[in-house]
C-alpha cells in the first residue's frame, strides 16, 4: 500500500457545512475518502482529455426488429477489435433488447464507438460511462 500523506486545507466555514451534507447524503463515513474520490474524478478527467487508456461500458437498449440495426452492432463490435473485453445482452421484452459492453483503449476511440452506436436509429437509450483503467493506465 502506498504511503499515507497528510495534508491540511482551509476553507470557508460555509463551504464546508455545505460539503458536509453532501457527503453525508452519499453515504460517506469521513471527509478523507469524499475528498479522495473527488481528487480520483479530477485525475480521471485528466486521463481522459489526454487521450489516455481509459475502461468504459456502454450501456444501449434497441429495436432489434429495425432492420439490419443487430448487424450494425455486432460489426461496430468487429471493428473495435480487442479494445471490446466483454458484452452482455438481456431480451428485455419482445422488441427491446439491452446490451452492456465493457471497452478499453484510448478515450477518443472509445466516445468515436459510443457516438457511433448512440446515433443508429433504433438505439433508443444509450450511455456511456467512462472510468479508469487502474494505476497502470498510459
Ligand atoms: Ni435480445
């Protein structure tokens, strides 16, 4: 485990009531860890901009009565290669399907394939959810 580091801040006495119940609200036990992942959230942002590997899941629902649009999906999927580490697919009704798709690769290439699959018509709801690749991510 890496070393412990000490830091004091200063703020505002209003500010910090108002982090407070935030935090509070979110569930968190103490201000290190809430202060912690919001310092992991600014590094990943960070990460992002700069084009570096990132993991992602893409979460769609879709028609797969619109015509050719499965296909669409599985070639997208094809033309990713090995950045795709793993889909699930779930019949949600008769015509809705859902499918979680687990990407990792460079976070440009990753927002060009969720846009991609986002903007078929068919694709009804969709999101991508990007987070880090762990501590060994360039
Ligand atoms: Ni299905």
């Amino acid at each position: 485990m890496a070393k412990l580091a000490r830091i004091g801040v200063s703020l505002d006495s209003d500010l910090l009531e108002q982090f407070d119940r935030v935090i509070s609200r979110k569930s968190y036990d103490n201000r290190s860890e809430a202060i912690r992942d919001l310092i992991r959230e600014q590094l990943l942002g960070v990460q992002i901009d700069q084009n570096k590997i990132v993991v992602g899941t893409l979460t769609v629902v879709y028609d797969h009565h619109r015509p050719n649009l499965t296909e669409k999906l599985v070639e997208a999927q094809h033309q990713l290669g090995d950045k795709v580490l793993s889909a699930m697919h779930v019949h949600l009704d008769h015509h809705n399907c859902l499918e979680i798709i687990v990407i990792k690769g460079r976070s440009r290439d990753l927002h060009d394939f969720a846009n991609g699959i986002l903007s078929l018509r068919g694709v009804n709801y969709g999101q991508l959810v990007v987070t880090s690749a762990g501590k060994h991510s360039q």
